[in-house]
C-alpha cells in the first residue's frame, strides 16, 4: 500500500499534494461510472423530449420547462467532465461526448466554452484575465470599481441586488455568445461544430410549437430558459464569487491560487448529483483531470495538507455560499453607492481575501 503520509517539508509543494493523490488512485480512469452517467444523461434527454407530445397542450407543459433544465445541467456537466478529459484519455474521444451528447441539447458551442474555461481555470479570479470575474456588470476590486461608467456604473452600485436576477439570463447569454463565436469560426473542429449548433434550433423549436399552441410553446421557452439560468446560476456562482481576488501583483504559487480563490459547497447525495461535482471546486482546480466521483474522497488528502501549511481552504453550505456572495458584492460596491472618491481608496492588498 502506498504511503499516503504527509511529508516533513514544511514548505507547501503541489508536486508534493500531486504526488499523494496519484499514489491514493483518484486520477485512474473511472469507465463503469461514466458509461452509466452518459447512459443516465441520455435517458434523460430521451424522456425530457419524448413527453412534450405526450403532455400536449396543456398548461403542465410549464413546469416539465423546469425538468428540461435540470436535464441541460446534466447535460452541461458531462460536457465539462468531457472538456477536462476527466472520461477518457483520448482527447477526441472527450470532445466527442460534448459534441455529439451535450450541445445538441442545451445549444452552447463547445469551442467557445472549452476557450472561456480554459482562461478561467488558468487565471481563476483574476480581475483581468478571468472572464468569469471580469464582466462589466459587475466589480469585485478597486480596478473594476474605476473602470464603470454609464448603465454598468448603476449595475455594479446594485449588483448585490442584481446578482440573482440576472443569473437567470446566463443560458440564453451563452448560446449568443456561442452563435457569435461560430460565426467567427474559431472553432476546433470546424466542420462538425458547424454542422451541429443548428441542430439545437432544428429539433427544439418544431418539437415546442408543434406540440402545443403558440402561447405555450413561448412561455416554454421563457420558463426553460429562466430555469436552465438560475441552475447553472446556481451551480456555478458559489465556486468563486465572494473569494479572493488577484491581480496582476499578486505573489501566489499555483496551489495557493487554486485554494484561496475557490470554494467547496458541501451537502448531500442531491447536491453532489447536482452539482456534477462542481460543488468540490477546490479539487477540482487543483487536478481538473481528476474523475468527478473521486473528488469527494481526495478532500481527505487535500483539506488536511492545505490546513497544515496554512493555505486558507474554505469550503461552506449552499445557503451560507449565497449569503457569501451577496454579502460580498455588496461590500465591493459601497464605495460606488456612497459616491466615494476612488482615487483615496488604498492600494488592493493581493494578500488580502477582503481584496
């Protein structure tokens, strides 16, 4: 059996926590969980499409709206897992399972995505690079507070406020985003992401207005939309937000930076399924390779060895996560609010989680 011990250096090493974890196995493959997650996601596609005509016209077509965005989550999640070769070693094989699976469903392009992840994941909170954290609607340091002006200046005086509303548009906003970036054709596999964004359209919308009338069919699409927002809302919001900033003076080694800006969300059975595993944030960035059925069981190496090196490993309830958030962003845009000069605020401490 492997020694799992932690070691003598004082000196916190990623190397070193690497280490641990191949020798404790959680980055082997895990083929038996996956072929029954894919095979889980895909009965779900089929019975979230198959009962649109069943159902028919009538008014409960509103609430299965909320069960197809609780499929989209899934959806979504497999394709992140795929996205960080977390199902297979070939990386076609990953891009496949996004490809052919995951984005005819809940209409987002892989290439844009697979881009904006990867900058998140390598600049996570940096109030520059992270295109998760840097948005104009929103400012979490003094550098953003000073670059708002006009409409984005009210926004981020009341994005405490704003913060929960306008998470219900991120489906939608993806898939613009996601037409944008196809017309660009800054693709990865051009002919067949070319081929496929369309099918989303081509089998949604006939499968909606053929199946009931007009009106409902419109408040489909309006319940499915808020629903699939608020979920990956939900979802992807308590990862990072209200956790430490970093900018370009910052002075964090790699396992720092993936500690100190992320959260864990721990729960139940329910909020693992959910989550798709996205609620172990901090294992997950520090081995994004790693399958999401054993990131559970690698806080037991990791909590414990950040704790020993007094590297803050933060991790909270759902509820609390929110409370976080909000609390937070309230805080970063009082300055805003109470019109206060900015050019007196003292310099960011990039040390600092309050930063």
């Amino acid at each position: 059996m492997a020694d799992r011990s932690l070691p003598l250096d004082d000196t916190p090493s990623y190397r070193e926590l690497k280490r641990l974890i191949t020798e404790a196995g959680l980055l082997e493959r895990q083929r038996r969980f996956y072929a029954i997650k894919i095979a889980s996601v895909l009965l779900m596609m089929g019975v979230a499409i198959a009962m649109v005509p069943v159902i028919g016209e009538s008014w409960w077509q509103l609430l299965w709206a909320v069960f197809f965005a609780i499929v989209g989550v899934q959806a979504a999640t497999l394709a992140h897992d795929g996205g960080h070769r977390q199902i297979f070693k070939s990386l076609r094989r990953n891009d496949l399972v996004a490809l052919l699976i995951a984005s005819p469903f809940i209409g987002f392009n892989y290439s844009w995505w697979m881009d904006q992840h990867n900058k998140h994941h390598g600049m996570p909170n940096h109030e520059d690079d992270d295109p998760n954290m840097n948005l104009n609607i929103w400012a979490f340091t003094r550098k953003q507070r000073l670059q708002k002006s006009g409409f984005y200046l009210w926004m981020a005086k009341h994005q405490a406020i704003l913060m929960i509303p306008l998470q219900s548009l991120g489906a939608f906003y993806k898939i613009v985003e996601s037409a944008r970036f196809v017309k660009a054709n800054q693709l990865r596999n051009p002919r067949l992401e070319l081929l496929i964004f369309p099918v989303y359209f081509a089998w949604l919308l006939p499968l909606l207005f053929l199946s009931m009338s007009p009106a409902q069919a419109g408040l489909f699409l309006v319940v499915y939309f808020l629903a699939f927002g608020l979920s990956l809302g939900a979802l992807i919001a308590p990862n990072h937000k209200g956790m430490e900033m970093v900018g370009d003076g910052h002075t964090l080694d790699f396992l720092q930076w993936q500690v100190r800006t992320a959260r864990d969300v721990h729960g139940n059975f329910l909020i693992d399924w959910f989550y798709g595993g996205l609620n172990y944030q901090i294992e997950h960035h520090l081995f994004p390779t790693m399958p999401r059925n054993r990131l559970r069981e690698s806080i037991a190496i990791i909590k414990p060895y950040c704790e020993r090196h007094g590297i803050p490993y933060h991790d909270a309830g759902f509820f609390q996560s929110f409370s976080e958030i909000l609390g937070s962003m309230h805080e970063a845009s009082a300055p805003l609010r109470q019109k206060a000069d900015e050019t007196l605020l003292p310099e960011v401490d990039w040390a600092s989680p309050s930063s």
